[in-house]
C-alpha cells in the first residue's frame, strides 16, 4: 500500500502542484520495498524543490524524511527554512522531534512551544545560536525563470 500511495501522490504531483499532498507524502510510512523507503522519496523530494523552492511544506517534507534518515543537519535546515517561508506547527512539532533525537532538551521544548504558539497564531520565539547568514539562507528562495531565461516573480 505504501508504494502504492506514494505512487499516487508523485504522479498527482506532476499534473498539479498542491500542498497539502506534499505533507501527506512526507507522512506515508516507510515500506517493504525499496521504492518507499525515505531514502527513495527523499531524492523525490528533492528533485521537486528546484520547481518549488519557496513551498513550506515541500519544506516540512523533505525535513521529515532527512530525519528518518537520522541526516539531523539536513533535517535541520529543511525544517528552518520551512519556518522562515511560512510552515506552521508541522514544521515546528517535527523540529522538536529532530533536537529530542539529537538529545538538546532545551531546544526540543522551544520548538514544541512555538508549535502550540504557531497553532494558536501567535507569536513564536527563534531559535537560539542561528546565525545571521543562516537566517539569510532559510528566507531565500531559488530563482525560477521561464522557457525564454526571463526571471518569474514570486507568487
């Protein structure tokens, strides 16, 4: 079944971009056979930010699946980015889940208290010791540009 939903999902991808599938895709469970398993899907998801950089929960996907993989750097900066381009609660939960498994007590317990801040829409505190550049980093978006070269604004 899981190769079966993930399948589905990639292919309703194709035709049409949509978000909420995006998270669902990151949710399906490891399977039985290679295709499914979070390194597989990890690359798929990868492969899709080039054409959707700036999709938050694109973000919270491949943030999900890195630290299935136990890849908490990669996770790390998947998740922030996700929170700097507009992921709620998700993004923030699946943090705290990343700094509890690297044993970071203190971090873990912000991130889940900024996941019931941002699900009451309220305001969240950020996490400590990112730098400056970091912050940068998680707020950019990769240029996307049509078939004649010409930049595409963002929207």
């Amino acid at each position: 079944m899981e190769d079966a939903a993930a399948a589905a999902i990639e292919t309703a991808l194709k035709n049409q971009w949509n978000e909420a599938l995006v998270l669902q895709y990151g949710r399906i469970p490891p399977g039985r056979i290679a295709t499914t398993q979070p390194s597989a899907r990890l690359l798929a998801a990868e492969s899709w930010l080039r054409a959707h950089s700036d999709s938050p929960a694109l973000g919270v996907t491949l943030g999900h699946l890195s630290s299935e993989l136990q890849q908490w750097g990669k996770a790390e900066d998947y998740l922030h980015r996700a929170i700097a381009q507009g992921a709620g609660s998700d993004a923030w939960e699946e943090l705290g889940h990343v700094h509890v498994a690297q044993k970071d007590d203190a971090t873990a317990r912000l991130c889940y208290l900024n996941a019931l801040r941002a699900a009451r829409c309220e305001a969240t505190e950020p996490v400590p010791g990112r730098s400056v550049r970091e912050q940068i980093f998680d707020a950019s978006v990769i240029e996307e540009r049509d078939q004649h070269g010409v930049p595409r604004l963002p929207g």
